[in-house]
C-alpha cells in the first residue's frame, strides 16, 4: 500500500515523540510520505512554536530587538535534534528567518517556519528528502488556493521521489510569497499530497485513538468510532466534533481515499477509518452524538400563515439582508422558528426585529435565547424503527424538555434543541440509552 503519513504538533513536540514517529513510519514500508506539523506543547503550560514564532514577528514589526526570542524558539529545535543525535544544524534557517523577520516577510512566512524547520528535522531523522511546500502548493496572487495547479506540481514532483517529507499548513504564490490555509492547516497539505500521489490511505497521527462516540469531557471514557462515512463525519463536524480540520476531507473524498485517524501514543489502536460509503454496520444504532450551545429562536406567529404566499421567503430575506446565517428552520401552520448562532443576531437583534415586522406584519414575535442543538448521527438509524422514540425516552427520562426536533430526509441524523443548562444532560441520557444500555 502507499500511505501519507501526517503527524501534529503534540506527536512532534519533542526528540521522545519524534522517536515514536519514526518507529510507526519505519515499521510499515507503506508509509513513505511524510507530513509534520510544527512542534506542539510539550506540557500543558508550554507554548506552541508557531504562537513563538507570531510573537517574534510582532516583535520584529514594532521595531523591537528579536534576538533573544529567535534564540528560544532555536533552543526548541536543538533539543531536538540533539535527542535524535543528528549532526545536523539549523543555522544558516535561524539566520535566514531573522533577516526576512526584520524585512516585514509578513505574518504568514513567520507562521510557516514552524512546519519548514520540523520537516527539515524530519527529513534528517528519517534520511529522506526533504521539498519545501512554497514550491508545491500554490496559492493566487488574491491569496486563493488553486487546488489543480497544487495537484500537478505536486505530482510532478513526487513522481520520481518514493518517499519525501513535505511540511504541511502553507504554500506559497507563483512569486514565491508564502500563504498558510487557517490554523490546523496541515491535515489539508496531507490529503492534497495523498490526492496527487493516488494514496491507498491518509494516515493522520495525533494524541488521540479516533473520534470518540461522544464528547469525552461531557462522556467519560466514551468509546471510540470504528468506521465513519464521510457524510456521518461532516454532520457531527457541524455540531462541534473536531478531530480532523474540515477542509481536508474533501480532496482524498473525491479520489475515494480512506482517512485512518491514529493515535502516536497509542500505535496500537486502529484509529477511526472515515471512508465514502461502507456496508459494514455500527456497532450501535447510532455512530456519534455532537452538540454546541449559544443558539438563540426567533419563533413568529402569524393566523393563516401557511395560505399566505411568499412569508417564509420575505422572512428569510430579512436575516440575509442583515447578514445572519439561519442554522434551523421548524415549522407549523401558523408558526415558524428560526434557530440562529446567538452571537450574530444579537448584534443586529433590534434591526431583525423591525425588519420582520414590516415584511410580514407578524401578530406575535417571541425571543428565546441560551438554547443548544445536539446531533444523533449514524447510518444504522434508516434501517432502525424508533430512534425518535428512544430519543425522546431517554430525555424524558431525563427531565429535559425539547425546544426543537428536526430530521433530515437521509435519515442520517436527528436535531433536537435544549435549554444549554441540560446541554450536557441531554448528551449524557443520549449516550446511555443508545451506548451503555443499548435499548
């Protein structure tokens, strides 16, 4: 099999966590692509190096002396290298950051080096070679990313390589400017290298066995997820379940590369496999449950509101012209609800309101605000009599009262909404009637 390898920041931290990578890439031969991070925290007080690495161009921006600052984030990779026992130096890099640093190279370039050194180090360790991103990954001059111009000089260039460490999280514009995708960037980078070079499988290594069933910090000891589609994972993504950056699902989806999520620290354990389509079946009714809070509904009544022609556009209308983005939208005859991302409407909470008013004469507005939306996602729920019941049961059960249930046609997932003080109740009651008890 041919396999692209990307490791985050917390597996590439220090010299222990690079010995643990290069015994999981050394001990399959398939593993020949190799995408690292930037060096991650090393305890739960250390700082990333790319929050370094902005805090010295910041500095160097202000006119400020950034000497001792460059030479902290050195000492990271040094140490390193030196619990690698490479004779290997950095130094000629250090001195090329700090001029272009002092010159305003900007703040993406500054961000970038985290990923450029460690991939140099990577490269050393594993005795491969190395290929700076800013000459495979293209971006437009207006900072786009060109998604087939990436995919041809990435091609071309690996064709000949077996094996390469390619630094993830930016690329750079034709005249050699430097552009980074947003922070996490380099589970991107992995699935464009994965896509060019026609990957069995992207590998992506963190410090944790997969995704989880549920939240752990709401779930204790939630179990982990065996295989996921591809549809499952962008619903439970919505709801606030990140593992993965979103992005890089879409050029391996598209070439029908699976995506393995593993855990460095723990080799052992299969991951999660997200994959297109599968026949094999969960282990539960259900493959996860994700849910965020800070919702706010907008519930407008009006008498023969469904005889009325138009209304539901002219109020849609009002929330785009005022730039809100509508996340749920349930219905009766003379009733509608409109769930929205609290944070945005208030700002233009008045403004909303009065525009309403004047598109459909309402007879009655009513605001509740503090309301949070959960997802019961799975495949196995089409094939399942009941999974509405059973929800409703367990947050019966559970004293919770539902504000909103909405289900999509694919029967792939069910919404429901809850005041956020039984945010975490719900989940919990959720996950034990579907999990633990399996009823």
């Amino acid at each position: 099999m041919k396999k692209v390898v990307k490791f985050g920041g917390s597996s590439l931290a220090s010299a222990e966590q690079f010995k643990k990578v290069g015994d999981i890439i050394r001990e399959d031969q398939g593993r020949r692509y190799v995408v690292p991070s930037a060096p991650g925290k090393r305890f739960s007080k250390d700082i990333k190096v790319t929050d370094m690495l902005y805090d010295c161009y910041e500095t160097a921006v202000e006119g400020k002396e950034i000497s001792d600052k460059l030479e902290k984030i050195q000492e990271r990779y040094q140490e390193i290298i030196d619990g690698l026992d490479l004779k290997f130096s950095l130094k000629d890099d250090f001195e090329l950051i700090e001029e272009n640093f002092r010159n305003g190279a900007g703040r993406d370039y500054a961000a970038s080096r985290g990923e450029f050194l460690n991939g140099k180090v990577m490269a050393a360790y594993l005795g491969i070679p190395f290929i700076d991103a800013a000459e495979v990954v293209r971006f437009d001059d207006d900072g786009t990313f060109n998604d087939a111009v990436t995919n041809e000089l990435i091609s071309e260039r690996l064709s000949d390589l077996d094996r390469a460490v390619i630094p993830g999280f930016y690329g750079a514009k034709e005249d050699g400017t430097v552009v980074t995708f947003s922070r996490g960037g380099s589970d991107i980078s992995g699935s464009l290298v994965a896509l060019a070079v026609h990957a069995d499988l992207y590998e992506n290594w963190t410090d944790v066995s997969g995704f989880l069933i549920a939240d752990p910090r709401i779930v204790r000891n939630s179990k982990s997820i065996e295989i996921i589609t591809y549809k499952e994972l962008r619903e439970l993504s919505y709801m606030g379940a990140s593992v993965l950056h979103e992005d890089a699902i879409f050029p391996v989806r598209k070439a029908g590369i699976p995506i393995n999520i593993r855990n460095t620290n723990a080799p052992q354990d299969k991951g999660t496999l997200i994959v297109e389509s599968t026949c094999r079946q969960s282990k539960y009714t259900i493959t996860g449950i994700a849910g965020t809070d800070g919702f706010a509904a907008i519930t407008i009544e009006k008498a023969m509101m469904n005889s009325e022609i138009g209304f539901c556009r002219k109020v849609l209308q009002v929330f785009e012209d005022n730039g809100v983005s509508i996340e749920h939208m349930p219905s009766g005859i003379d009733t509608m609800t409109i769930f929205v991302r609290k944070d945005a409407f208030e700002e233009k909470e008045q403004k909303i309101l009065s525009d309403i008013n004047r598109a459909v004469n309402p007879d009655h507005i009513e605001l509740e605000s503090d309301l949070a939306l959960i997802a019961i996602v799975g495949r196995g729920m089409k094939s399942t009599r009941g999974t509405a019941g059973r929800i409703f049961s367990a947050l019966a059960h559970a004293h919770i009262n539902v504000k909103m249930i909405d289900q999509g046609s694919s029967e792939l997932n069910i919404i429901v909404g809850v005041r956020h003080e039984d945010f975490k109740s719900a989940i919990r009651a959720l996950y034990e009637i579907f999990v633990v008890t399996q009823l």
